[in-house]
C-alpha cells in the first residue's frame, strides 16, 4: 500500500521527570497505536501506554527511582525461538527487565537478562545519574526474547541533564525534539510483522528489517517548526537496520554530541550514519529555510518532513565553539589489553547462523574480569563479513583506532598481521560514547576505564538478532 507521507504530526512522547525524589512508576502494557492516519491500529506492547515510551529526564546527581511494572499479557503475539538460550519451552512466554542503555548502575538495577519477571511483577530500579547529561535510553532486555519485546515497541528516552549543559543556552524546551527512529514489517492490516525462518521450531532469523520506517512511533511524519534552531536528540531503536541520515538538499546541520553526550565542540555534517543503538545530537538552523517544506531522508527516502513556518523569529540559542572538554584517554593508561573475535559460524545445519564473541556461549564461566576504577585497551577482531555495533553496559569509552588485518592468517595461525595504517576515528565518534561500529576484515580498539561498581554486567552485539544468539556475554567487573 502507497501510504500518504507527511499528513500526521509528529508525536512526542509525553515528558516525566524521575528526579523529584518520588518513585516513578512505569507499566509494561499492551495498547493499540495508529501509525499512520491511513492505517487501522497496530497492536503494540508500550512503556506508560505508547510507542515509543515517554521521555524520562533526570538531573546529573540526583538519584532517581523507577518502579518498572510488567503488565502484559501472558501470551506473546511474536514469534518466540525455543532453541535460543533462555527462551526454552520450560521459560514462561511473556517476560520483561528493563535497562537503562548508558547509565551507570549498580548491577541490581542495571536489567541484567536473566533478572527477567513475568506479568504481575514489578522491579524497583535506582538509578545515581552520577554521570554527564547525555541521551540515553530505556529498552527490555530479557534473556532471549527482547528482539521480539524491543520489536513490539518496548522502548524509550532517558535524558540525563547537568548544570554545564544547561549553562550553554543549546535550543530547549518546545526547540528540542526527540527523533526515535525505528523501521518494522506490517501486515494489509497493519500489525507487526516480525519474519520467521523455514523452519517452524526454529524462527530465528538472523536480522530484520522492515520497509516501514517510524519517527516516534509514526509513518512519515511532519513537524511544524519556526525558523530557527532546534536540538533534536536522535535515537536509532531500530534491531538492526543502520540509519544514513540527511536533509533534502544536502543542507548542513551540526552534529553537537553522540551516545554520551556533547561532543567536544560542533561538527558540521550533511549526513550522519547511527548504528542501532547509538544516539546523535544535532542541530538544524531553520532560519534560512522559511517557508519551506525540508524532508529528512534515510539515504534516499524520505522518513519525515519539517514545515517551517516564516515571519521573524527571535532565536536566542546558541552553539557555542566549545561544548565541553573531553581529554583523550593515554593508551598508557590501560594496564590490561584484551583481544576479542567476533566470530560467525555458518555450516552447521542445526543452527543456520550463529555468531560468538570470542568462541563462547552467553552460558560459559565469566573470562572478563576487569579491576573496578582500571582502565583495559579492547580491540574486537571481527572475524564476520558485519558490522556489529558493540555495546558494554556501565561503563563509557574512548574509541582509539581502526586497522585492517589479514583474516586468513588469524583463522590459519591466530596471530594478527595488519594490512593498513590505524585509521583514527571519525570526527564524530570522538566524544565519549557507548557503542562502537566495528567493522569487518578490520580490527577495532576501544579504551575504557571500568568506573562505577563491581558486580556481572554484560556487554554485547546490538543487532539484537545476534545478541539473542549468542552475541552476548557476561563480564564482572572485581573489586581492585
Ligand atoms: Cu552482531
């Protein structure tokens, strides 16, 4: 079906503040959303009742507590994968446990998979915030199944505020929008599909995407603007499609900061790629668009449209040159190194694709233990013909380099010869961040300081497809 673009506004989801000293309650429930004006309502599984949840905001410091419920049904409505590790026929259907992707967390309430409950129960979180503002997000991490949960639409925006981004004067309040981008399959009748493999006892499939793609829950959206600047905080929700983001026109905007928060000082971009799971902060200046209608595309397709209004407006936001500063991690600082492969195992017929960090299941004795407040040098061998977007809980890193290597040498001998110069990061990965694209044939160095509580987190693929199969492991972080 040829769906009408741009006759729905752009929903914004509603705006909770978690930092006033009460226990903020959030419900896991079913609910029905239109997605577009033209479609009748898609069932979907919301935080609070839509999709995406509403926009959580805390203060940087200030201890927020949320009280997350699980109200769903007792029947899933998306095909569940009996034979991936922790969904087995023995495991109740319906299962939830939410983490904060970026926050630093005591390991109790950082939505460990295997801390899932069912419907009927509810986990009270504490979240520090002892971190920098940045744009994180809430998603359902249950062991096994939150591809299928994340895909229903259980997911949101978690905004972490400090007094020295609020001191900038960035475009806030109605100038600053949330973008959630995700894409997903319908049916004629606008449900949600999720795809199945051939084979009936085992549905999973290796990734998904979907050829309809939603900004905050909608179809080819619109937003009225004035001409003037606005911030908006974009997320990539999406399991595992890639967003090329750019204007129509090739018009440029500013990228001001990326997973954990402000970049150093503003970039000028006319296109930006967002794994899923990342998070980029731009700036567009509408002020000499007045009066146009400018789409913003996905490479070459349009997945909303900004209207902006004319007339005189008086902007008083700026970018300043400086954001903040974001001092590059030594190597020497590192006292531990460790090699990680990201491997893809594909001629065993029982299970058609299966990927592993490092050879080992998710079940496997824990092999990561780094030392609380030590900083360790990661370099993730990526043994796969994918991009993986590598994904550790707790903690924020540096990316350091990429280089080229030789694979075959690896699979014959295990030893790394390089075949191209280091290859700095982009410009726009330089600021702290929580994700890291590593690329294939290509070897791929992080720098991290694990900060903030000992205790088993988890660290993993976010093509969640992948993470569901295998592509996750644990790692415990010991006392020093
Ligand atoms: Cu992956």
């Amino acid at each position: 079906m040829q769906l009408k673009p741009f006759v729905d506004p752009l929903p914004l989801p509603p705006v909770l503040n978690a930092s006033d000293g009460k226990v903020l309650q959030v419900s896991m429930k079913e609910t029905e959303q239109k997605l577009h004006r033209d479609l009748p309502p898609t069932r979907v599984w919301t935080y609070g009742g839509c999709m995406p949840g509403p926009t959580i905001e805390v203060q940087s410091g200030k201890v927020a507590r949320i009280d997350w419920r699980n109200d769903l049904p007792a029947k899933h409505f998306l095909p569940i994968d009996h034979h991936i590790h922790g969904a087995e026929k023995d495991k109740p259907e319906v299962r939830g446990i939410v983490h904060v992707h970026g926050a630093r967390v005591q390991t109790d309430s950082d939505g460990y998979p295997d801390d899932w409950y069912v419907p009927g129960q509810s986990r009270l979180h504490m979240y520090p915030n002892k971190q920098d503002a940045a744009a994180l997000w809430y998603h359902d991490h249950a062991m096994g199944i939150n591809r299928l949960n994340i895909y229903a639409g259980l997911f949101g925006n978690l905004i972490i505020r400090d007094e020295h981004e609020q001191s900038l004067n960035l475009p806030h309040g109605e100038f600053e929008i949330p973008l959630t981008l995700s894409d997903r399959l319908l049916t004629q009748d606008a449900q949600l599909y999720y795809p199945v493999s051939g084979n009936s006892e085992a549905p999973w499939v290796s990734e998904v995407f979907g050829d309809a793609m939603l900004v905050n829950g909608a179809l080819l959206p619109y937003l009225e603007v004035q001409p003037r600047r606005y911030r908006f905080r974009v997320l990539n929700a999406a399991n595992a499609r890639f967003f090329h983001l750019k204007l129509a026109g090739e018009r440029p905007f500013q990228q001001i900061g990326s997973d954990q928060g402000l970049l150093s000082a503003p970039l000028t971009q006319k296109a930006v790629l967002i794994a899923p799971a990342e998070r980029v902060d731009l700036v567009v200046d509408f002020s000499t668009m007045a009066g146009q209608h400018i789409a913003l595309y996905n490479d070459a397709l349009p997945i909303m449209q900004f209207r902006v209004g004319g007339g005189n407006v008086r902007d008083g936001s700026v970018v300043p040159a400086v954001l903040r500063d974001i001092p590059r991690m030594p190597e020497s600082a590192a006292t531990n190194q460790r090699l990680m492969t990201l491997d893809e195992y594909d001629d065993c017929v029982a299970e058609p694709m299966l990927m592993l960090l490092n050879g080992k299941r998710w079940h496997e004795p824990v092999t990561e233990k780094p030392v609380l407040g030590s900083t360790e040098i990661w370099s993730f061998v990526n043994l796969t013909d994918d991009t993986h977007p590598i994904h550790l809980h707790l903690v924020r890193f540096q990316i350091l380099d990429r280089r080229r290597f030789d694979q075959g040498e690896w699979l014959a001998s295990k030893t790394i010869r390089y075949t191209g110069a280091p290859e700095p990061p982009l410009p726009n990965e330089m600021g702290w961040k929580d994700i890291v694209q590593a690329s294939p044939g290509v070897v791929t160095r992080i720098i991290v300081r694990f900060d903030g509580y000992v205790g088993k987190y988890v660290w993993h693929c976010h093509l969640l497809e992948h993470e569901a199969n295998e592509m996750m492991r644990p790692f415990e972080v010991v006392p020093a």
